[in-house]
C-alpha cells in the first residue's frame, strides 16, 4: 500500500516536473501574456491592458525601430517596462525633452537600444536612464488582446518620434 502511494506521488511529480519544464521553455523562447500597467505608453496601451508578447524577435536579433518591446528596467530589475524602440545602435537620437528649445542628441551605443513611452509627457524611459542594453529585452509586443474593443495588431507610435538613421 505505501508503495503504491509513493509511486502515485512520485509520477505525480515528475509529470508536474516534465509540464512545468515546458510551460518555461514555451514562455521563455515563445511569448507570454502580459497585463502592462502604468500610463506611459497611452494611448497605444492602456493602464491593465493585456497584451501578447512573442520572444523570437529578440533571440534573432530582429528587433526594428517602432517595435513595442517588454524589457527588465534598468532602475530596477525585478520590474519589467512596456516601451517602444526609438533607436537601434548606431542611430541619432533626441535625448532633450520634446518641449525643450534647444535640442540635444546622442548616438545610440553598439549593443543597446533608445526606448520611449508613448505618452512623452508621462513616461520614464531612456531619457531618464539613457541607452538600454539589448539583452534587457524580454519580448516584442503584437497583439492587444483585452479589452476586447481594442483587440487586434498594434499601431504605429503617435506622435511620430521614430528617426532615420544617420
């Protein structure tokens, strides 16, 4: 009888092992379900907004200027940020306040990425912390999924801070 217990827990176990393994490699390297919080990237993503993320962008490099990417934030690691990709490396950015006469610009430096909120008025971002290195990044965003009136692909940034390279 407790043999048969035992050997009861153990399979339990290690089918609770196995599906836990995968259920990390699926969020790991295939995306995950995100609920972004704050005001900084409104109106494209609203406060509790849920929000699919994909994380195969970021393992093949293919991140693009205008992407919305999830990333650690470099104030504090145990927190992630919701932001859009302003500059890759090598890029020309603005690094002054939009409202600010004179402007200031920076090169975005070989391994790093410029990240903006949305709602530039509201948003902590690399105009605070500067320049944030790429393996920060944890996923690309490309579906809103919640509220279901907003479902769908999401859109470019609306205020038209996306530069070229020069």
């Amino acid at each position: 009888m407790i043999q048969g217990v035992l050997g009861k827990t153990l399979g339990f176990l290690g089918y609770t092992v196995q599906y836990g393994c995968i259920a990390h490699c699926a969020f790991e390297y295939l995306g995950e379900i995100v609920v972004c919080s704050g005001p900084s990237m409104e109106p494209t993503i609203k406060n509790y907004d849920v929000v699919i993320s994909e994380n195969l962008s970021r393992h093949f490099y293919s991140i693009q200027k205008g992407d919305i990417i999830i990333a650690k934030s470099p104030n504090d690691p145990r927190t992630n940020i919701c932001k859009r990709v302003i500059g890759l490396e090598g890029d020309k950015v603005c690094v002054s306040d939009p409202s600010h006469l004179l402007k200031k610009h920076s090169y975005v430096p070989k391994g790093h990425v410029w990240l903006e909120g949305d709602n530039l008025k509201n948003s902590t971002d690399s105009r605070s912390y500067g320049p944030v290195p790429y393996a920060l990044i944890k996923g690309r965003i490309f579906l809103k999924v919640w509220p279901l009136n907003a479902f769908g692909f999401l859109q470019a940034s609306p205020n038209g801070r996306i530069l070229r390279k020069d």
